[in-house]
C-alpha cells in the first residue's frame, strides 16, 4: 500500500509514492476554476474537460465510513467520474456490513490532501482501497495527483498494486 512520502520540488506526496515504487506515469495540469464546480459541478469533470479527457478514463477518488467488522475505520473508493458509489457495493468489496460517506473534513484530515485534490496515492495513512472494475478497460487511467488542478494518468495494474487495492463493480449511474 502507499503511504505518505515527502514531496519533491514541484511534486506531491502521490508523485514521490509513484516515483518511488518505479511506476510509469504522466503529469497533467490545469487551471482549477473554483466556479466550476460552485454550482454542482464536480472536481473530476472540470479536470477531464480542462485537459481534453474522456470523462470515463478520470477517476474520483472518494473516502468512506467502514461500519462492522473485520474493518471498522475509513477506506477508499476509486471510481469514474461519470458515476456515482454504490455504497452497498463498496462495503461488499471492503469486507464490512455498511459504508456511508465519509465527511469531506474528515477525508482531508485522513489523506492530508483537500477535497478535490484527493488522490488515492500517497495518503496519510494506508486505507483499504477498491477500484471499480471499469479502470480495468482502459491502457491509462487518470486519478488526482494530490492537489486541484493535477492529475496523474497511470495504468490501472499500477494503480491497484501501489494501493493494494481490491477490484470490484462499486458504481452506479
């Protein structure tokens, strides 16, 4: 599992991880417009059309409350931005009986990265990871790089191995 490595110049955590591990990835940055997602909008949807993306390949990463055993705590789940978390599905992968939102004050004290700029590299503290099963279709997929505005393009293999993360359907429409 990753786990939070200081940054390099110009880098973020995520990036020092990624580096780190030997991990082939890809930088890509934008200018973060805080009114696109004022009214709704989401962060990961700015990022795939600032950067001409396929929505489908940029994934958001999201922190949820674990309720039951064996895990009891927080864990992540890594999905499109085209949709949206099945939490039931997302318990299931993570072993426990119910997951619920996590408070986004809550997510950024965990992970030490904002909202919007979570990335599911290079967190605080280690948590049990799902990866919808949809990245698996795709060569790269792009997850935020640990602040607004960047994102990293990875391959999937990579991204599950250096979360150890699971790999599930959690997604709804």
């Amino acid at each position: 599992m990753s786990s939070r490595k200081p940054a390099a110049p110009g880098g973020t955590p995520a990036t020092s991880v990624l580096e780190e591990a030997g991990v082939a990835h890809t930088r890509h940055s934008y200018a973060h417009d805080p009114r696109a997602v004022a009214d709704g909008g989401s962060y990961g949807m700015e990022a795939a059309h600032a950067l001409g993306l396929d929505p489908a390949t940029v994934f958001k990463t999201l922190l949820v409350v674990l309720d039951g055993a064996p895990r009891p705590g927080l864990g992540v789940a890594v999905l499109p931005v085209t949709h949206q978390l099945d939490l039931k599905a997302a318990a299931q992968a993570l072993g426990v009986k119910r997951a619920s939102m996590a408070d986004p004050r809550t997510a950024e004290r965990s992970t030490g990265y904002v909202v919007g700029g979570i990335s599911p590299v290079g967190q605080r503290t280690p948590l049990p990871t799902v990866v919808d099963v949809s990245a698996t279709r795709h060569a790269t997929v792009f997850v935020s790089g640990g602040r607004r505005g960047l994102d990293l393009g990875l391959a999937p293999a990579d991204l599950v191995r250096v979360t150890g993360a699971v790999v599930a359907p959690v997604t709804r429409r």
